[in-house]
C-alpha cells in the first residue's frame, strides 16, 4: 500500500504544469470582484502570476495585485492609478473573460478596459488575437488576429 501511495505521489509530481489544476481565469476575476467590493479594469498573465488591477467602487486609485493562478492567493499589491473604470452598469471583467474564452479557443493573456471598451488578448501557439469587447453587453465589437470569430 505504501508503494502505491508513494507511486501516486510521484506521478502527480512529474505531471507537466498544463496538466495540473489552474483556477479559470473568469473565476480568479469573479473572486476578487465578490461582493462588489472591488472592480476590475485590467489583468495581465506573467510568468509569476496574473497581475491584476483593482478598485474600489468608482476610484482611480487602485491595487496592482500578484495573484497566484493555482490557489487564487494575492501574494503581493501595491497601490497604483489608473486613467479609465468601466461605466456605471457595465458587466464584470470575469464576464467578458469568461464570453471571450467562450468565442476562442485561446486563453486569455491580458485584458485592460480604455477608451470605453474592453481589449482582450488571447493567445494560442504563441500568436495573439485582440478582441475588442462592449462594456455593457460583453459582446465583441471587433477583433484583430487568426482566432477572430
């Protein structure tokens, strides 16, 4: 028994990191968003987690926050500012990442609210598609690359 165990434990140790389980990236978002506490305006994936951007409730004062992609966990912030927030009524960034991961076959790399839309990167095999998203609506305005709807 205590082999088994033992085999099972390094198998699981020696599965490649696509394989292992990741929080998807709508439910990272939701989790900070809960309770409406704080609004998301921008994420970007890096090699030590996502960094996202939140604030509070109508400021441009905000956390850039590390969090781990595994356990959901902010492993660091610090404040910074940014220059938009979604209007009053828009839908939540984890709705517009989740609709766009719902049209592509990619995964999302980044995504920043400005000039009164949502621009969402999704990669896949290394090549970036932009989809430019409707506040309101999280429905695609426009997209620029090869998973374009």
């Amino acid at each position: 028994m205590r082999r088994l165990i033992a085999a099972l434990v390094l198998a699981s140790l020696a599965l490649p990191a696509a394989a292992q389980s990741l929080i998807p990236f709508p439910r990272l978002l939701a989790g900070i968003e809960a309770g409406g506490r704080q609004v998301v305006v921008g994420a970007q994936y890096t090699a030590n987690g996502w960094q996202i951007y939140a604030c509070p409730q109508a400021s441009l004062v905000c956390q850039l926050l590390l969090v781990d992609q595994r356990s959901g966990s902010v492993l660091g912030s610090r404040n910074t500012a940014v220059g938009f927030l979604p209007p009053a009524g828009a839908k939540p960034a984890s709705a517009v990442a989740a609709n766009v991961q719902a049209l592509s076959s990619g995964a999302v790399s980044s995504m920043f609210f400005n000039n009164n839309r949502w621009n969402v990167t999704v990669v896949q095999g290394g090549v970036n598609t932009v989809f430019a998203v409707d506040p309101y609506s999280a429905g695609v305005t426009g997209c620029t690359g090869p998973l374009c709807p």
